[in-house]
C-alpha cells in the first residue's frame, strides 16, 4: 500500500517527502549547520567557519564603504592635483548627504548616492513606537505604491489577497486574509499600508516566518510587478523583546556620537514605548516630517470625524426629548379622555334607570313607617280618636281645656319614645330628598355640558 505524498507548502512540511521552507526536512544532513549537530572535524571544523564567516563580513564592510573611501580620500579621476579639489568637493558632499559623489574605478568614472553615508554630518535622533503586536498574530505590513482611493472598493481588496495567494502558491489550505482590528493606512507620496495574515490549515502562521517568505527574492519581485509592493517595507508587524532592546540600545549607530546616543536613550519620553532612531541626512528628516503630517492628518480627520458623530448624537437626543415631550403630552391628554369616558359611563349606568337601589331602600322604609304608624295603638289610631272626640263630643274638649290632662308615666315615655322615632325617621327622609336632589341637579348639568 502506498502512500499519497501532498504538496509541501512555504510555511511547512505537510508531505511524507521533501522538505518546506520552514518544515522539517525528510533526511537531515549529517554535517552540522550553525544550529546542527557537530562534525567529523569537531573543534576544528567549527573555528575554520567561524574565520570564515568573520572574513566575510570584513569584505562585506569593505564592499560597502569602499566608494564612500575612494570618492572622499583619491578619487583618481584626472590623476593630478585637481583630484584633491574632486575629493574635497566629495567630502563636502559627503558631510552634507546631498548630490552624488563621483570616484574612478576600473578606468571608469563611477557615482554613488548617499544611502548608508557615515560621513554625513547632519545626524540627529529621532523616536519610533515600538511595536506591541505579537510574532503569535502573524501579522505582515506591505506598502503598495497606490493611493488609498484607488483600494477603497471590495473587489480591488480581494483581488490584492488573491494576487497574493497565487504568490505563495494557491495552496488550498493557505487563506490570506486582512489582519483583524486593522484598515487600509493612508501613508506619505500616495502610498497605502496594509496588514495582512496566513493561516496554513486553520493556525496562523508567524509573522517573522511570514515575512521571510514574502521577502524571498522570487516572490519579493512579483509582489512588485504585480501589486507594486515597495520591496524595502515588507516588514513584520513585532515587537522587540527586552534582550533584543537592550541588545539594540548598546550598539551605537554609525556615524553618531556615542554621547549623544547615551543623551537620547536617557531623555527618552518613553521609554516602554520608543526607541531613539539615528536620522541620517535632510531626506530621512524631511520623510518623517511627511510621515508626522500625515499623522497628524489622520488624527486631525479623526477627531473631526468624532466631532461630527458627537454633533450628530447630541442633535438626535435633543429630538428625542422633544419627541418624549409631545408623546408625554399625548398620553396626558389620552388619559384625561379616558377618565371622562369613564365617568360619563358611570353616570349612564347610575342614572340610566328609573329607580336605583338607594330609591328601593328609601320606598322600603318608607313602607315600614307606614305599616307601623297605620298599626294598633299607633300615631294613626290615636290620631282618628282625636278626630272622633272632636266630632263627637267637642262638650267635654271644651271642659277639658280648664283641667290637666293626667297621663301615665308609662304612657309619656311610650309616646315620648315614639316622637323621637318618629322625628329621626323624618330627618333621614328630608336628607336621601335632598341627595336625590343634589344627583338630580348633577345629572343635569352633565347632559347640559
């Protein structure tokens, strides 16, 4: 049974075979390597390349301030003394890092610009933020020499992340994709930032690892050609670690003074936060007073763009006060309506009928006083005596006048007991009239009003 290999991709190994540009390789080799296992030569063999190594960075150093030496010290371009007004004309040019210094090498008058001039004189410190991302976010920053205009839509960002997936090999488990929490930067002369990930088989790849891939001379040129990716700011988006800043901190800049380097570093304003950088020459100072300008463009839109959201916001509360104020209003007047509504159906329902329940009571006892006033022995009984004796026997009413009329005490309390009843009965009669009078008027006015 055999087994299927699958292609490896840049950031690792995910074949049974070969080897990635990051991954474990399938053989390893048996000589040792800067990291490896040790050699058949032991000591030797590690002293032998570390000469070598030491002899390459000198010829390294002599590559590179080889025209700074030639131009400045004998240019050899006439081959008289006029090559000592060239030179000193070139150490002038040199100390101020403008034009292009002209020398003679291989019989042929070469130039050089400034770039990497220790000689310049006007050197002066400067402070970079410091990074807080992490290499675990994987985060990579390109610079496109196009204006943010010309990125703004959906389509033209996809296209950048496709262009770049077929960069890196349009595997099918890489995703490119913008870097979460940031945006398009707007940056000096027209170009436009952007940040970016990768994640290989759902895991994100770190952004040094990232970075060493895009930075790969191949791959580096069709980011140019392709998306004219400014090829010197494919950079990780990382922070420094605390041996890496102190590392950095002792190492003095070429071409700065010692002293002031150890001035930067003890009046730096923050010191968690930045790091003094050497600026070298009139260019470099002029692009970080673009780079500042466009900072503060930024903030400057930003806090303009605050401004109005605050503007907008506190418009919309004032409209919604009025607004709670008239629906408050609303509801007052809705509630009154309703209270209305609630007393005339009260009154319908109370007065709507020809005798209520207080009539019954009163037509009740009404009733009972009747039936016992008409009662044996009553105030009626005694009143028709009255009326018979007065028809009958007016005499002796006239006899009777001149004498005391004698009564029983029995008989005065009886009767005594009876005008109070009769008295009480009579009051609550003339009180439910007057009520029935007063809800009568009420009733009026209400259908009146």
């Amino acid at each position: 049974m055999c087994k299927r290999s699958i292609p490896a991709t840049p950031f690792g190994s995910s074949a049974t075979t070969g080897t990635s540009l990051f991954g474990s390789s399938a053989a390893k080799p048996a000589t040792g390597g800067l990291f490896g296992g040790g050699s058949s030569l032991g000591g030797l063999g590690a002293t032998q390349q570390a000469q070598q190594q030491q002899a390459t960075q000198q010829q390294q150093v002599i590559q590179q301030y080889h025209p700074f030496v030639k131009a400045c010290g004998n240019p050899q371009i006439t081959g008289n003394d006029n090559d000592k007004h060239i030179a000193n004309l070139n150490q002038i040019a040199a100390a101020l890092g403008v034009g292009k210094a002209p020398y003679k090498e291989g019989n042929q008058v070469q130039t050089f610009n400034m770039e990497g001039n220790v000689f310049e004189k006007f050197v002066g410190i400067g402070y970079n933020k410091i990074s807080e991302r992490t290499d675990d976010e994987g985060i990579v920053s390109l610079v496109l020499r196009h204006p943010i205009a010309n990125l703004n839509t959906e389509e033209r960002r996809a296209k950048i992340l496709e262009a770049i997936t077929n960069i890196l090999g349009n595997q099918q488990n890489l995703k490119v994709q913008y870097a979460p929490g940031t945006s398009l930067r707007e940056l000096t002369d027209g170009f436009t930032e952007i940040c970016i990930i990768v994640k290989e088989g759902g895991f994100t790849v770190g952004a040094c690892k990232f970075a060493q891939v895009l930075n790969d001379a191949p791959r580096l040129t069709q980011l140019e050609t392709q998306l004219q990716v400014d090829k010197t700011r494919v950079l990780p988006k990382v922070g420094m670690s605390k041996a890496q800043k102190d590392r950095y901190l002792e190492t003095v800049p070429d071409g700065v003074d010692e002293r002031i380097w150890r001035q930067a570093i003890a009046e730096n304003p923050a010191p968690n936060k930045l790091l003094p950088v050497a600026v070298r020459g009139w260019q470099a100072l002029r692009d970080r007073q673009k780079a500042q300008v466009a900072e503060t463009k930024i903030y400057h839109d930003a806090m303009h763009s605050l401004a109005d959201r605050i503007e907008k916001s506190a418009n919309d509360h004032a409209r919604a006060n009025v607004e709670m104020e008239q629906i408050r209003n609303r509801h007052k007047q809705l509630s009154y309506r309703l209270i209305r509504i609630l007393l005339a159906q009260w009154i319908s329902a109370r007065f709507s009928r020809q005798i209520d329940t207080d009539e019954d009571q009163i037509e009740a006892k009404c009733d009972t006083l009747l039936a016992q006033i008409n009662r044996n022995h009553q105030i009626k009984y005694f009143i028709d005596k009255f009326y018979e004796i007065l028809e009958t026997k007016p005499d002796q009413l006239q006899e009777a006048m001149f004498h005391q009329f004698d009564m029983k005490i029995e008989d005065q309390n009886y009767a005594r007991r009876f005008l109070t009843a009769l008295v009480y009965s009579s009051e609550q009669l003339i009180a439910m009239s007057n009520l029935q009078v007063e809800e009568l008027e009420t009733l009026r006015r209400t259908l009146e009003g």
